[in-house]
C-alpha cells in the first residue's frame, strides 16, 4: 500500500497494485485525463499492459511516480520540471506518460552523489576510467516530485535530478533549467 497526497488531490496503490487517485487538480495532477479535473470518489488510473506503480511522489504542480519495472512516469504542469519522452515541448499533461532519460551523461557532477563527493573535496579518480553513466538502461527504484524539480533514485545508486535552475539540484550548473533528468 502506497499514499501520495498533494495539495488537493490523494493517490492510493492498494496491496494488489491498483492504483486510485481521487481529489481535483487544474494541473492534471489526478492523471486521470483531460476530461475528469475533479473525482470525488477513488477512480482507478491505468497504465498498459500488466506494468503496475509501485510509488508516487506528488510535488506542487507535478507528480511522478514509479512502476514495477523500473519506469519513471510523470504528469501534471512542467514549468521547471521533466519534459516527459513523447510529449517533446508540452508544458502539461492529465495522464501519466513515460519519463525520457539521457542514453549517456557525462559530467563529473552527473549525480548528487558525485557531486557531493566532489564538494567535499573527497573524491577519488585513481580508478576512474569513466564517468559515463548510461540511464537507458537502469532501472528507477525511487522517484521524488518538489516544488519544482524532480529526483530519481537509480539501481545502480545514481541520483539524476532535474527542474528549476538552482543548487538544489546538485549538478553545479545554474545557468538554466534542466529538462531531462541527468
């Protein structure tokens, strides 16, 4: 059983893996469509085939959420936030769509973990022979929706972030906003 509660709107993922949502949202948090901004009652959102959500994060506008497979799906209004992968240049969405990760990245401050290594003064190249990190084919194990960026947990250990341009999400740069999770 998983519960997700955001401003005015709940998701709840019972012990068989359905997944209910129930509240209203004008930012399509619901997932539920374009057509249902409201739901007073638990109405069942539904991924194809047998993918089921494991855990949902609900932050102000958007929410993102993680499947038994290892997939990150997000909705809700992107105004800092992920640009989901079908969806190119969108700023919202009423159901859930598939999170795009980078096939390569390759910066040294490409995960929060490096990163703060990295700060600290406390990392070791000796046996770095690359800082490549291929996300296409890890899997997520956790995915967290804030204010306005998003951090994904993957099995390897990586942390990738993405959103509003700041510090806070631990990639250095803070030029602009970072669109897909790196």
């Amino acid at each position: 059983v998983n519960l997700a509660l955001g401003a005015s709107c709940t998701h709840a993922i019972t012990s068989s893996g359905r997944w209910f949502a129930f509240g209203s949202s004008n930012d399509g948090l619901l997932g539920l469509g374009s057509t249902t901004s409201t739901s007073p009652t638990p109405t069942e959102v539904k991924l194809d085939g047998s993918e089921t959500i494991q855990t949902i994060s609900i932050g102000e506008k958007h929410a993102v959420a993680v499947s038994n497979q290892g997939r990150a799906y997000t909705w809700g209004r992107f105004e800092h936030g992920i640009s989901p992968a079908s969806e190119g240049a969108r700023t919202s969405l009423s159901s859930p769509q598939t999170v795009k990760f980078t096939d390569v990245v390759t910066s040294k401050t490409s995960t929060l973990e490096k990163a703060i290594i990295r700060h600290i003064g406390q990392e070791d190249t000796s046996n770095d022979t690359s800082s490549n990190h291929d996300a296409s084919n890890d899997g997520v194990v956790c995915a967290h929706a804030g204010r306005d960026l998003s951090v994904f947990v993957m099995e390897s250990g990586s942390v990738l972030t993405c959103g509003k341009k700041s510090g806070r999400l631990g990639q250095g740069d803070v030029s602009m906003d970072v669109h897909s999770p790196r």
